[in-house]
C-alpha cells in the first residue's frame, strides 16, 4: 500500500476537552501524566494568585497583576473567568478558537464554574468542540490529607477549600464524563474519552 493510499479523506475540527476536579483532586498529576505523550496542547490559564515554589509563569499559568486581569476582562479576551479563592482565573480566548480551527485538540483544566461558563458560551464553534470531563476524588478525607500534605495553606484556607470541593463534587452529573480512581485508571479512562470524541462524526469532513 502506497503513502497515498493510506491516507485519509477526513479531517476533523478540534476538541477542546475540558478537565475539572477540586483543589487536591488530582487534576495536575492527570495533566502531566497526559503530556508525557502529549497529541493536544495544553491551555495555559491567567491567575492573579501568587506563583507556588515549583510553578513556572508561562507554562504552569501566566501570572497576573489584578489590574491586568481586568483591563483583559473589560477588553473581553478570556472564554470565561471567575474569582475563586479571592484570587482571579481565566481562559484566554483568541488562542483557543485559533487551534480548533486549525484541527489541533486542546486541553483546558478549570474549576466547576468556569466549566459551567464554557458550557453556556453560544459560540457555535466553542459549542461543537466541547467535550467535558469530571475527576471525582475518593473523599473529602483524602483530599484534607493531600491538602495538608501540599503545605501552601493555613488551616482555615483547607477549611474553605474542602467547603468548595464538597460543593463542586456535587456537580459532577452536570459533565458529560466523569472518572475516578487511581492515577493509571483515570490516565487510562482520559485517553479512552479522547480516543472516542476524535471519532465523533459531526466533527469530521471530508477535503474538498
């Protein structure tokens, strides 16, 4: 069989997979375990909170003023953005629809509210990309002992962060997928929901 003959008249739109969990969830070990083998590009979020000691501006999250973050809010570059923990986050949006449409898959990792923001954006391209994704954790006592594991917070902030966990694990039915278990079991079900959604046949089209 020659190289053109293997060849494939279908192309496909790209996805934006959209991957959430609470804070201590697991949602950076899936990320990095994802990218090992990385066929997606992963969309760096804007936060307005103080970089942790390992985080690098520009490949972990582009770090920005409060100012910043609003001039861009007012100028309405990001695809959604919320103030969690008295800290600002967002998606930038130009960045995003540029990969789509050029076919490249993206990987976005937000909290359960600005999911729900990208879930109600209109846009008919965001629309037709979307392919949601709940990383459920064991239990509220594993994430406090992952919590205080970490060591970036007080006591009262685990308290606030559990409270909101708590709530979000509650919206887990609002995504289209959820996964739970071990790092291999949700590595392995990520790539299964991936495989699937690239097979999707409203997303292809044939070369004209």
């Amino acid at each position: 069989m020659t190289h053109r003959e293997a060849e494939t008249p279908l192309h496909r739109r790209g996805i934006l997979f959209i991957l959430s969990a609470p804070s201590g969830g697991g949602k950076s070990t899936l990320r990095k375990g994802l990218m090992a083998t990385p066929d997606f590009v992963y969309s760096v979020s804007c936060t307005t909170r103080k970089p942790r000691p390992d985080e690098i501006d520009g490949e972990d999250y582009f770090f920005l003023t409060h100012a910043e973050f609003e001039r861009r809010i007012a100028e309405g570059d990001f695809l959604e953005y919320a103030r969690v923990h008295d800290h600002y986050y967002g998606t930038p949006r130009g960045v995003i629809l540029e990969k789509l449409r050029a076919g490249v898959d993206v990987l976005v990792d937000i909290d359960t509210q600005g999911a729900a923001m990208i879930r109600a954006n209109t846009h008919p391209e965001i629309c037709d990309a979307l392919a949601d994704v709940f990383l459920m954790p064991p239990s509220l006592a594993e994430l406090r002992r992952r919590l205080a594991l970490r060591g970036t917070e007080t006591e009262a902030q685990v308290t606030i962060r559990l409270r909101n966990a708590e709530a979000e694990m509650a919206q887990w039915r609002e995504y289209r997928y959820t996964i739970s278990g071990s790092i291999e079991e949700v590595l392995a079900g990520f790539r299964a929901i991936m495989k699937a959604e690239r097979s999707v046949s409203r997303r292809l089209y044939l070369e004209k």
